[in-house]
C-alpha cells in the first residue's frame, strides 16, 4: 500500500519536509481504511518518518494509546506537563503508562526561566489564558517535536464543531499531524474501553468529559460539548498546539 503513495523515509536522508501534496495523497491512500490497518501501516512501513504521539492523558486518552501500544509500545509519548494539572491526571498519567506498558513516555515541562520573567505569580491564565498556553505547552511542545517528522493526536470531531471537519492527515508546518480517531464516535470510544478493560480517568465521572488544567477546567453541563468545560467565559476553544496550518481537501471526508 505504502509505495502507492509516499516513499519510505530514507532514515539516512535529512528529516523529509511534507507539503500539502502529501497530506491529499495520504488523505485519498487511507479514506475508509481501519483505524488499525492505518496505524500499522504508517508507522511500520515509516510512511510518516520518526513519529511521535501527544497526549493528554485525558478521559478518552486510553483508546489512542492502547491502539498505538499494540502496534509499538516504544513510540515516543510526548506529555505536557504544564505545573497545573489535576493531580488525579498525573496519577492516571502513571496508571495508564503501567497498564499499557508505554515505553518512552516523555515528561515536557515549561522553562523555568521563561516561567519566572512571563508567570512568576503563576496566575497568567487568570488574564492571558493564551499566553498561558503558550508558555507551557505551546513553547515546550515545539521543542521537543523538532525532533520528529509527525505527531499523532487524540481529537475527535464529535469533541466540539470546531474540530467536525478536521482530516486524519494534515500539515503542521512541514511536518505531518496525524488524527487517527477524527471520525470515531462517543459509541466507539466507549466501546472501545469496554472491550479492552481500558481504565478510565477519575475525573470522567464527576463531569469531566475533557480535562486540561485544572484552573482552566470545568464541569460539562449536559447537551454541551465535551469540550464546552474548557476555558469557560473566555474566546478560547484550544491552547495552540492544535491550530490547523493546513489540511488535505476540505471539501471531502477523510475518514
């Protein structure tokens, strides 16, 4: 399947630089195919280059987790930690990583002088929930992706409308960003964690349906979006590792 599309990375080449044309042929490679059979083959035929996956370790964190874990447990797992999560998410964090057996989870944290010259107070997402992010995810992300050709991601469309036309593969700079579940359902992903005796998140049963920091996380009132508990009161629906550069065809499904 793979040679149809992309070549594979050379690992002796420099890092391969993914255009927009890329992101349509691996869009239109891998439209209707299992989420499984995709996994597999991107990531052991090398289609996308040395790959990581971002996690939040968040409520529906498991499902990504457990499908890229039984194709290669060694995958890098790349965790912002921000100084601000609930700290039932750092012990889910840990939960998770045992019960799976991940074996490059990778701890990303803020840098600590940038933390004292822009939040020395550590109240900056009281007023600057954006400069907040940028601080401690956005900057320390863009960091530690320098090093890879692609990200994987956990989002959903059915999270919030403005995730409902997201593609499975788009370009994130040069680099790819990969949404293996964009087109999974709340019905999937339950189904999902029944299955495979997947742990949940504490929190998912108090209200959280998404969890981020705990400053910036509220309870989901019912009929919202499950993301409708973040950022509340303020024009904010990401923290800007997710912004979109560009994407394969708008106009058509990918999944």
């Amino acid at each position: 399947m793979a040679d149809t599309a992309l070549r594979k990375i050379d690992r002796l080449d420099v890092r391969p630089r993914f255009t927009v044309t890329d992101v349509h042929r691996l869009n239109n490679l891998f439209r209707g195919t299992d989420t499984m059979e995709m996994l597999r083959t991107v990531i052991g035929e090398q289609m996308a280059g040395d790959v990581a996956t971002v996690s939040s370790f968040g409520t529906e964190s498991a499902v990504l987790l457990h499908l890229i874990a039984s194709v290669d447990a060694s995958l890098p797992v790349l965790f912002l930690d921000t100084g601000k999560h609930f700290p039932e998410t750092i012990a889910y964090r840990d939960t998770l990583t045992a019960f799976l057996g991940l074996k490059d989870v990778r701890i990303l944290s803020p840098d600590a002088e940038a933390l004292k010259q822009r939040d020395e107070t550590g109240l900056r997402w009281s007023y600057d929930p954006d400069g907040c992010c940028e601080i401690r995810k956005v900057v320390p992300l863009e960091k530690a992706l320098a090093g890879f050709d692609a990200s994987f991601t956990g989002r959903k469309a059915f999270q919030a409308s403005t995730r409902n036309a997201l593609p499975r593969f788009e370009l994130d700079g040069d680099r790819l960003k990969i949404n293996p579940l964009i087109d999974w359902t709340r019905e999937d992903i339950a189904a999902w964690f029944d299955k495979h005796d997947l742990p949940h998140h504490p929190l998912e049963t108090e209200g959280y349906p998404s969890i981020g920091c705990a400053p910036c996380t509220s309870k989901v009132l019912p009929g919202e979006d499950p993301r409708s508990g973040r950022w509340r009161g303020w024009d904010k629906t990401e923290c800007g590792i997710h912004t979109p550069v560009a994407d394969g065809d708008p106009d058509q499904p990918s999944f």
